[in-house]
C-alpha cells in the first residue's frame, strides 16, 4: 500500500509539473529606440497567447495584480517618467466583476531613459505581471528583462 501511494504521489507530482509549464501564455521581449544622442525608450513586448489577457498597470482596488515594471539602477543612466503603455482595451471584467484594461495579443510597454555614457549599457528590470482567461487567473509571475544599448 505504502509503495502504491509512492508511486500516485509520484506520477500527481509529475502531472502537475507538466501541466504548470504548459500554462505559460505570455513571453515578453526587449527592445531599445533610439530618441536622440542621449534619450532612448526602452520596450519590453509581451506576446501573449490566444484567448489570455495581460492586465494594465493600473487597475482598481482588489482586482487582478497590475502589470509593474521595476528597473535596477545604475549609474549609467536615468529613469525619465513612468513606464507608459498602449491604449489596451477597457471592459467589465467577469471574473472581478469591474471595469479592468487588459491586453490581448500584444502589449508595447515603453520607459524613456537618459544615458549618461557612451559605453555599451546593460540595464536589467522585472516586470511582474497576471494573466486571466474566461475561466481561470494564473498566479502572479515575474520574469527578468535585459536592454543593450550600444
């Protein structure tokens, strides 16, 4: 008996593990637009699957967690404003049962920057972020970003 409940936990946890990687409907990206000699915009893409939506950086008291982008410093540059993001869509969430913006398909986020050298530049952010669909919400996830300006 022992060794049967060894075995089901076993294959339970194996289940689960695969069944964790498949539910993966986001995958983001960086970029890096020049603006001028010093001023660049530093964009992180998310793509995201058919059917899931990525939630705004703001939304309303005790809905889904927002969107947040949070950027290492560093010395070689400075942070000018806020992380600014498309239009998105604006609707009455079923599952929060509020007005929430989310994003379908693709989401541009952009965080304009000041260099403050002319060195190749490393700079590194997290961007924690939920997704729901119309049936189910995945916890909160947080993936690491990587800008080069060079």
């Amino acid at each position: 008996m022992k060794k049967l409940f060894t075995v089901l936990s076993f294959i339970f946890i194996i289940t689960s593990s695969l069944n964790a990687q498949i539910l993966d409907p986001v995958k983001w990206s960086t970029s890096v637009e020049k603006i001028s000699e010093t001023e660049y915009n530093l964009i992180a893409t998310a793509s995201i699957d058919t059917g899931w939506h990525l939630y705004s950086q703001t939304v309303p008291e005790n809905g889904p967690i927002p969107t947040t982008f949070s950027f290492k410093g560093n010395s070689n540059y400075i942070k000018k404003g806020n992380t600014k993001e498309e239009q998105g869509h604006e609707v009455d969430d079923k599952v929060f049962n509020m007005r929430i913006k989310y994003f379908d398909k693709e989401a541009n986020f952009k965080q304009r920057i000041k260099i403050k050298t002319t060195d190749k530049t490393e700079i590194k952010a997290i961007v924690e972020f939920m997704v729901c669909n119309d049936s189910q919400c995945l916890p909160p996830n947080e993936i690491d970003l990587v800008f080069i300006i060079q």
